[in-house]
C-alpha cells in the first residue's frame, strides 16, 4: 500500500448548493480549519457574522493550508446584514442551523432537497448559534453525541454536518 500525493489522490472536483455562515466563531484555528473544510466538501461561500478574525492571521493562514484563496469569504458585523446579502443573492436559500435545542432534528433525518440551496448555520465557540439567527432558521437539526458533553469543537461538528449533507446531495 501506498499513501497518495494530492495530485494522485482519485476525488474529482464536485460542488455543493450549500454556504456556511458563522455566527460568532472568533478563532483563527477554527476558521481556517472551516476553509479547509470547505475546500474539502467543494463549499465556496463563507458568510463571517461577528468573528472579528484576521484574515491574514499566521494561524489561520497555516490551518487554511492556502484554501482561502480559492472561497468567496464576506465579513458582516450584524447578523441581520449578513442574512439580507444572504437573501439578495440566494433568495430561495434554506437556513439550518446546527445547534442543539428543544425542537432540533437529528441531521440524519433530515432531508434536502437536491435542487435546493442551503446555508449551514454555525455558532461561536462559547455561546453556539444566537437566538436572533435561530429565530430566522428554517430548520435546527443536531449531532446525537453520547457520551457526556453536549457539544463539539464548531470545526469538528461542520465536518460531520457536511460529510452527511454533502452524502445526502450526491
């Protein structure tokens, strides 16, 4: 057995009707390691609410792996701004956001439609997805965990998200 090269790996480029938007995440490591993912999942759009992050951060930049160059990256200090560019240019944009509530569904049950578009939802790092942006989703869905926390790293939890979302598009 041999381990693969990036020019030698046999993934063909495919994209995905699905955009990120996060709402607080602030780390340089958590957001470079969401551009890496995208690149990885063919996500190209990134909607930054109140990350207050450097986008030339030395730490990001070595997490993205120089995946940034290759998203369309959009900072907004609102949420209501970010949802009203988000409108204007996919208006029949779905809004999921990926949070653990009273009414959330399991991510495995729920169903996407082929021909939709969707923007994943992601929450900071201390407080999760805001009740202003839950309040504009279209639908809550979480990750059943089973061992004590609650909750998982927002880089971690979007690798899982969009390895189910991306599966369920194919």
């Amino acid at each position: 057995m041999t381990q693969l090269t990036h020019d030698q790996n046999p993934f063909k480029p495919k994209s995905f009707s699905i955009s990120l938007l996060t709402d607080g995440v602030r780390s340089p490591a958590n957001i470079g390691g969401l551009f890496r993912l995208m690149d990885a999942f063919g996500i190209k759009d990134i909607f930054l609410v109140n990350s207050q992050v450097d986008l030339n951060s030395s730490r990001l930049k070595r997490t993205a792996r120089g995946t940034e160059r290759n998203l369309n990256i959009k900072q907004f200090d609102s949420a209501a701004d970010a949802l009203q560019d988000i409108q204007s240019i996919i208006p029949q944009a779905k809004l999921v956001a990926l949070e653990i509530t009273s009414e959330s569904e399991v991510l495995d049950s729920f169903e996407l439609d082929h021909n939709g578009e969707y923007v994943l939802v992601l929450g900071g790092e201390v407080h999760g997805v805001s009740e202003q942006v839950l309040a504009q989703c279209d639908k809550v869905v979480h990750i059943p965990m089973y061992g004590n926390n609650s909750s998982m790293n927002v880089t971690q939890s979007a690798a899982v998200a969009l390895h189910v979302l991306t599966q369920k598009l194919l």
